[in-house]
C-alpha cells in the first residue's frame, strides 16, 4: 500500500513502514494545494495538527482507505467526508497522555511559583522578590473536565503532590474502577468543578458539545482565585471572554498551549493580557519520547491495517 504521510513523523517510524512493506512517500509539510494534487495516488494518508484532512482532500483521494492522524484531537480530518467515502479513521490517543499530562503539571507550578514573570523580570534586570510570592500546590484542588488517558494521567501526578482531585465527564457512566481507586471525585456537573476547584484543565476533544463551553458565564461560576489551563483543543475556550476576565480580575491566572486559530496571529486577544497568562505553541505532545511514541504507534497501525 502506498502511505502519504503529510506532517512531521520521527524518521524511525518512517523506516519501520517500510521494513513493514508499505510504499512510503514522506512530504511532511506539504502545502494544501499540493496535497490535492497528489493525495488520489495514495492508500494510506498521515496527518498530525498541521494537515487540514478536509471534505476536498477526502474526495480528491480516490483510492483513500486510512487516515490515521497521530496524536489525539481529530478536529481536523472531516468525518463525515470520510464516513461517506468509506475511509477509516484512526488515531493515537495513548501515545502523547504522559507528554501532555506533565506539560499540564509543569504550568501549574509555573502559575502557582510565577515562574515565567520571575525569569522576563530577572533578565530586565529587576529584583522583585517580595512581588513574586507564590501559593503551593499542596492541598488545592485541581479540577479536571474531561477524565480520559491525559486526564487520568494528570490526575495521577496531581494526587502526588497532594492534591484534591475533582472530575466532570459525562462519558463516564459508570465510572471505571480506575478512576476511583486513583482517588478522583467524580462530579455530576461542570458547575460544580466552577465551583470547587483552585485549578481547572481542560481534557477534553473539540465537539459541537464542547466549542465555546468555557465562556464569560463560566468564568464567573469560577472562584477569583482559580487558574485555568488548555492542553487540550482550541476553540474550547472562547479566547475574548478569557482576555477579558483575566484583565478584569475575574479569575487569577490562565495557561493556554492550544488557540483557535493556530499558529496564534498578532491579533489575538490573549497577546494583550501581560502577566496573567502563559502561552506555550502547541507543546503538549513535543517531547522527545512523546514523538517516539506516537510515530511508533501510527507504523504500527499502518502495518496491521495493510495485512488485513
């Protein structure tokens, strides 16, 4: 079978293809217009955040029987164009869980010990101790909506560090045995999480159910001393009503590594919001055993699916 693979995959997994006996062309980056041109000469398509897998492309792939988007949100293939053509769809949802859930750690002791404010003020040659007192993570309460790999995972290295850990997921009836025994609060309403949480992340895909869920009115169900955090999608967080509760001092703090529109333009209102926020460019799965993991994965399904 004849493999396209459209972003970036670790080198070891391209050859792990083709010693698999695939056709791999690697044109990592290709631009739009010319993976219509060429996309109808391949099986197999592989696609990561960049490539867009729309209805077009979908329809242009004549002899399309597989896309397999490395990594977890698939907000870029179009389903329903596969659905209809007959493509399966598939992606690697484990692989990344342990890069994105200590990112999302890693942000909230950045929130919680002003890490990045210290570090621009140290090399602006400013000493201001006394202002950048922080708060522990030790017993607050992290909130997560959305309890699945990354989740539960940040859920796990949160409960080590003695944290409270509370979890919205109506997917979740029943609740796995797992869940409870790691000692998450499963709750019953997002509000609730609002309500009680010090921290809240975001795990969670981008659905019609969840795009602009987290907007002003949520905000204001959040203590004032909650800090918010997005590994997940963009678009959960609608990015005007966060500028602005942040400017407002409805809520404490946000760190955002995913955005709307990406990469992130010069008119975007999170840019405007100084100290309150860190933004990081879509890091979550960008670690060196994370991209290992997930270029290992999608060989691996590219060759079971080519000896079916």
């Amino acid at each position: 079978m004849k493999v396209l693979i459209c972003d970036k995959v670790e080198n070891s997994a391209v050859e792990k293809m083709r010693q698999g006996g695939l056709t791999v062309d690697d044109k990592g980056g290709i631009s739009a217009q010319d993976l219509l041109n060429v996309v109808g000469d391949y099986d197999i398509m592989v696609v990561r955040s960049a490539t867009k897998a729309t209805k077009e492309v979908i329809e242009k792939g004549k002899n399309l029987k597989l896309i397999v988007r490395g990594g977890v949100g698939m907000d870029n293939i179009d389903a329903e164009a596969a659905k209809k053509a007959n493509v399966k769809v598939e992606n690697t949802p484990e692989a990344s869980s342990i890069s994105v859930a200590e990112l999302t750690i890693g942000l909230m002791f950045a929130l919680a010990r002003k890490i990045t404010i210290a570090d621009s003020t140290m090399k602006a040659g400013k000493w201001e101790k006394k202002r950048l007192e922080g708060t522990e993570l030790y017993k607050k309460t992290l909130g997560l909506v959305g309890v699945g790999r990354i989740g539960f995972e940040t859920a796990k290295r949160a409960t080590a560090l003695g944290m409270s850990v509370v979890g919205y997921d109506p997917y979740l009836n029943p609740v796995p045995e797992h869940i409870t025994k790691a000692g998450i609060k499963m709750v019953k309403t997002v509000d609730e999480i609002y309500n009680q949480s010090d921290y809240i992340s975001l795990h969670m895909p981008k659905t019609k159910e969840t795009a602009g869920m987290i907007n002003a009115e949520a905000f204001k169900k959040m203590k004032k001393t909650c800090y918010i955090l997005n590994c997940a999608r963009g678009g959960i967080i609608v990015e005007k009503d966060l500028a602005e509760a942040l400017k407002a001092g409805v809520i404490a703090g946000a760190a955002i590594d995913v955005y709307e529109k990406e990469p992130i333009t010069p008119d975007n209102p999170l840019l405007a919001v100084g100290e309150k926020i860190i933004l990081t460019p879509h890091l979550g799965a960008s670690s060196v055993e994370g991209q290992n993991r997930v270029g290992d994965a999608v060989a691996d399904k590219l060759i079971a699916f080519a000896k079916r």
